[in-house]
C-alpha cells in the first residue's frame, strides 16, 4: 500500500484528506470550546506548569471536533502527541486538517479501508527509532493489540527465526495486523519491544477494550499498566447518563431543522 505522510512547516508529519478544510475546521474546534469547559479549564490552570513536557502521546479516539479540544489540551501541557481515529467513519477531516496544520501528528480520514485504518495506527504509535510513546489514549483496544502481537512476533522471531505469516488466520482484519508487523520485523526486529519498554501505561475507554485486557491481566499476558476509563464515575454518572440526553435533544434539534427547510421550500414552490 503506497500511503505516504506528508509533513508541516514545523516539521510534524501528518496525513489526512484534504488540508483545504483548515479553517472551516479551527471555526468548528473554537465553536466546540465553549461545550468543553472541563478541558479548557485544565489547559488554562496546568499549561504554565508543562507537567507532560518532553513525554510523548499516542492517542487512538474519533478524530472529531471534540476530540480535538482534548489534543489541544494534552499539547498544551508539554508533551508531542500522535493521533489516529479509532474508526474507519468517525472522523471529521476539517478538524483533522486543523489539528495536523496546528497542533499535532494526525494520521485519519472519514472512509479509510480496513487497510489504511491500521497504516494509520501503526503511523501514530511510530515515534522513530528512540521507542514508542510514554502514554497510549486508547479505544478499542487495537493500538494495545498491535504492541502485544508486535512483542510476541519478535519474540518468536529471536527464538527461531519465524516471520508472522497473515495466511496463518482466516479473520481478514488480523490477516492486516500480522503484514505490519511482518513488514516492521524486517526493519527493526525489537521496535516493539522498545515501546513496551518505553510504555508508562495506556487508558481504555470502551467496555469491549476493558473486558479484553481483564482477560490479558488474569492469564498474564498483560504487558503493561492499563486504566480502565469505562468504569470510571465520571463516565458512568456523566457522559453515559448525560450523552443520551444530549444526543437525542441534538437529535430533535436536527430533525426542527430539516422540517424547517422543507416546508419554507415547498411555501415557495
């Protein structure tokens, strides 16, 4: 797959769908501030202090206007961060070509193959030859899934040579994990290695993601510390409860808005 990154004039590298979308992106990113006082607040009161200076982010969330203010947010505290979605559709690419113009290495467009999807996470957890990142933001689970598989295939590699073979699976999608990570062994047979070295700990936000790493922790397969954001009271009293409540106002405000259009058309006709 010939994908290539492409780089800003302070040199992060980025790749998106279409950077004309800029400024129609920053409007909609300072739009949504307003709806994120939490974040703003912490940029504001813990930015002087740069307590994440020099560490490095890998973060794997729906590339979208919200999420950019939490971006923003985490860059503003110090460290260099990395981004990909976790989802081939959610990704809002003016806010993308903002983030990756403005603030950080972005690697997602609305529409990737499964393909260019994991290109993409494997782009954002690449930080050279130095290691990986010092924190993973994480949901899913599939930049977790791409350290641990990485780790046991070098392993195997030291042992006795063996290269992972993507024909060893019938799961299509697990078929494009093992081609990575066959192709980065050619390169550097200990890159995963180094992140998990590296690695502080990642957070997961999802209960698919949470239940798969109880899993690893119990069998011990676990390789580093995780946090599991989807349990939290926060999420739980907050966004769970909360959201729905947004979403189905947003909802009927959109449905007033249709409604509104066609019959000011069909007054006109």
């Amino acid at each position: 797959m010939a994908l290539q990154v492409a780089k800003t004039t302070a040199g992060r590298e980025y790749k998106v769908k279409d950077m004309s979308q800029v400024d129609f992106g920053r409007l909609e990113i300072e739009q949504a501030e307003f709806e994120m006082p939490g974040l703003m607040s912490c940029g504001a009161e813990f930015g002087p202090s740069q307590p994440f200076k020099g560490a490095r982010i890998t973060g794997s969330l729906h590339m979208n206007t919200r999420t950019a203010i939490l971006i923003e947010t985490l860059t503003a505290l110090g460290p260099k961060v990395r981004w990909c979605s976790c989802n081939i559709l959610s990704t809002q690419d003016h806010a993308a070509a903002a983030i990756a113009r403005d603030s950080a290495a972005v690697f997602a467009w609305k529409g990737e193959t499964l393909q260019e999807y994991w290109w993409c996470t494997e782009r954002a957890l690449d930080w050279g030859s130095g290691g990986g990142p010092d924190l993973i933001v994480d949901d899913g689970r599939h930049t977790t899934l791409l350290i641990h598989e990485g780790v046991k295939a070098e392993e195997e590699y030291a042992k006795s040579g063996k290269v992972p073979d993507p024909r060893s699976t019938d799961n299509s999608e697990f078929q494009l994990v093992l081609t990575i990570i066959r192709d980065v062994l050619k390169k550097d047979p200990t890159k995963y290695t180094k992140m998990k070295e590296r690695l502080v700990g990642v957070s997961e936000e999802t209960t698919t993601g949470v239940k798969r790493l109880n899993q690893m922790q119990a069998n011990g397969t676990l390789l580093f510390p995780a946090i599991n954001v989807n349990d939290s009271v926060t999420k739980r009293k907050v966004f769970d409860r909360g959201l729905v409540k947004v979403v189905v106002r947003y909802e009927e405000l959109r449905g007033l808005d249709v409604y509104i259009k066609v019959s000011k058309g069909m007054e006109r006709e």
